[in-house]
C-alpha cells in the first residue's frame, strides 16, 4: 500500500481518529476533576546546629551529603514507620508509598512531604516521621553515650578502688613519694660516709656503712610495692582519659539531642490541595495520545477484518460461479438425448443428431450427411418408378 492510501483510510475513518483521543481525554478529565481531593504537606528539618558542631558526627567537607543520607534511611526504618503508625494510625505501606524525603537543594536542610486526603493527617505525618527520624540519629546515641559514660566510670571507680586497697595493704597512701623518700636517705647518708672520709674522719666513716645497708635494704623491698603500685596507676590513669571523654562526648549529644528534639528543628508548613487543573494538563497530552494510537489500532483491526470479509465473499462467489458453469455442462450434454423430434416423418434414433444441431456450414459433416440422405431419397424414388412399369 501507498501513503496515499493510508490517508485514504484516514480520511474514510477520520471519526474514528477523532472521536477515540476525544473520549479519552473526557474521561480522564472526569477522572481527575471529580477524584476527592489530595492535601500535601511538608515538614522542613532545620540542620544549622546539627551538622558542622562540636561533638557533631555530621563533620568535614562530606557533612552534607551524610547527613541527608543518615536522614533519609531514618526515615525509610522500620523503627520509625511503626512510631509514626503508633502516633497517627497510618500503616507502614501507606507511609512507604506517600512519605517522600528530599534535600532542599545544595544545603543540608531536609524536607519530609506526605499526601493523604486528610488535611490534618498529611501534616501529623510528616511531622512525626521528621521527629522519628532525628531521634533515631541522636537520641539513639545519646543513650549509647550515656552507657560508655557509665561503664568508663565503672572502670575508673575500679581502679581507684585497687589503689586504696593497694595503700591499705601496705599502709602507703603513696608508694613512689615513699620511695623517693627512702632514696633520698640513702643519698644522705652517703653522702656524710663521703665527707667524713674527706675530713678523715675514718672511724665516722665505717660507722655510717650499718645505716647505709639499712637503708638500702629497705629500698629494695619497695620495688614489688611500686611494680604493683604502677600496674594499677596505669589503669586508673586509662580509665580517668576514657571517663573524660565519654563525658565529653555525652554532653555533646545530649546537646546534639536537646537541638534535635527542639521545635524549632521542624517546620510544619500549612497543607496545600492538590491542583488538578495542572495535572490535568500534565497528563492530557499522554491520555490523547494513547487514545490517538488506541484509533490508528482500531482502524488497522477494521480494515484488516474487512478485507478478510471480502476475501472470503470473492472466493464463495468464484467458487459459485464455477459450480453453476460445471451444471450448465452438463445440462447441454444431456439435452439432445432427450428431446428428439421426428424429422421428415419419422424419428431420429439416438444416433441421428436432431434438427436444431445440423450445421448449415458447407463443407462440415452435418451437411454431407444431408446431402447423402438427399441422394437416396432421389434413388428410392427412381426405384420406385422403375418398378411401377415393370407391374404396367
């Protein structure tokens, strides 16, 4: 087929082109204009004080971007959808297909927007699941900042219990002082053997070497003491910087936390209705569209049944046609056998061709034959004659 005869078909069937885009887009207007209508709202999260700050775990050049990330599977937890369901009765599935999550351009602020047909519904539910989504991120580790902070002062009230068991045992609040002590006693004392021995003072020399031993020995028996006494130092030492910072990092997040759950973290804006008008507009042009390809479908499906239709007309009537022809055949084979007629006075046998079938053609075999039936009529007659005057 031709172009030509596409826009021929077109133009035969232009109802068709017309009417089936024309009815789509009616109905899909009626659709949208008396659908109940939708309310949306949004919730913007303010992250100023959340990203950026002292003690933050939102920090550094990446900050932004982690932060959205954190929020947005926040949101999308399990956790927070079944909080948000205790709150406003919305199930999870319902809150997996309306709540959307999205950054509001280049900065670190995020907004929650929610659509039900409920007006105070869709604001209720964007609010909670930005306020679940933040105390998943910092309250949850708020508590886990108080629990470091309690065992980082478990161990550091264990330690300093081993110290004082440790002065108790050896009644020595503090052994290394002891032992600097000691050892400047044993400085002194030999240092005055010296000088005595400068002064020659023999005599006052060799009596200073019993205290001197005295006093050796009893340093030496401090060393288990300070050995111990250092072990557990050491200890209480780790155990003091572990405490410090577990309380640092805890009033970090409870202030992390306090700005988190701040009402001025979120901002509820009022619900707006949906604008039908707009998304009748958006979505015209597609619905006319496919009714436009549903009417060149519709057209291609008649005009393919219609030729079938006279395909098979054309051929019930070739058919027909070659049926009456074989009759017609027949019948004029059968015709001269029987409607034979006399000829001449006497009836032709079945061998003989009848009147209406001679041919008047010189030369063909019907005419010999009469001419041959001529000439014996003619000797019959002259036989006829001759025997009359032989009987006279």
């Amino acid at each position: 087929m031709e172009i030509i005869d596409y826009l021929r078909i077109a133009r035969r069937r232009w109802w068709i082109l017309v009417a089936v885009p024309v009815l789509a887009g009616l109905a899909a207007a009626a659709l949208i204009l008396s659908a109940p209508t939708s309310y949306t709202s949004t919730a913007t999260v303010s992250s100023g004080s959340l990203v950026n700050s002292e003690g933050s775990p939102f920090a550094g050049t990446q900050a932004t971007g982690q932060f959205v990330a954190a929020f947005t599977a926040a949101a999308q937890s399990p956790q927070t959808r079944q909080a948000v369901q205790a709150q406003t009765g919305v199930s999870p599935s319902d809150q997996t297909d309306g709540v959307q999550v999205d950054p509001v351009g280049a900065s670190s602020d995020v907004q929650v927007i929610f659509t039900s047909r409920d007006r105070n519904l869709s604001g209720r539910v964007a609010q909670a699941t930005a306020k679940e989504a933040l105390r998943q991120m910092f309250t949850v580790r708020a508590d886990q900042a108080v629990a470091t902070r309690d065992r980082a002062q478990e161990a550091a009230t264990e330690a300093n219990a081993a110290i004082n068991d440790l002065a108790k045992k050896y009644q020595m609040a503090d052994p290394p002082r002891v032992y600097q002590n000691q050892l400047s006693q044993v400085a002194s004392l030999e240092q005055q053997q010296a000088t005595l021995r400068a002064t020659g003072n023999a005599i006052g020399a060799a009596a200073m070497d019993a205290p001197i031993a005295s006093a050796k020995k009893a340093l030496t028996s401090f060393l288990p003491i300070l050995a111990e006494y250092n072990d557990l130092n050491s200890r209480q030492v780790a155990a003091s910087s572990d405490l410090a910072q577990a309380q640092a990092e805890w009033r970090h997040a409870l202030a992390l936390k306090a700005a988190a759950t701040s009402d001025s973290t979120i901002y509820l804006g009022p619900a707006t209705p949906e604008d039908k008008q707009a998304t009748l507009v958006a979505a015209l042009p597609v619905i006319v569209g496919i009714g436009l390809f549903l009417a060149v479908l519709l057209i291609l499906l008649i005009e393919v049944t219609k030729r079938l239709r006279s395909t098979r007309v054309t051929s019930a009537t070739t058919e027909a046609s070659a049926d009456e022809q074989a009759a017609g055949l027949d019948e004029s084979r059968t015709e001269p056998e029987s409607e034979l007629v006399p000829v001449n006075g006497h009836e032709p046998n079945a061998h003989e061709p009848s009147t209406g079938d001679r041919s008047p053609v010189v030369g063909s075999p019907m005419a010999a034959d009469d001419e041959d039936s001529d000439l014996l009529g003619h000797a019959g007659r002259e036989s006829g004659s001759e025997a009359a005057s032989s009987r006279v």
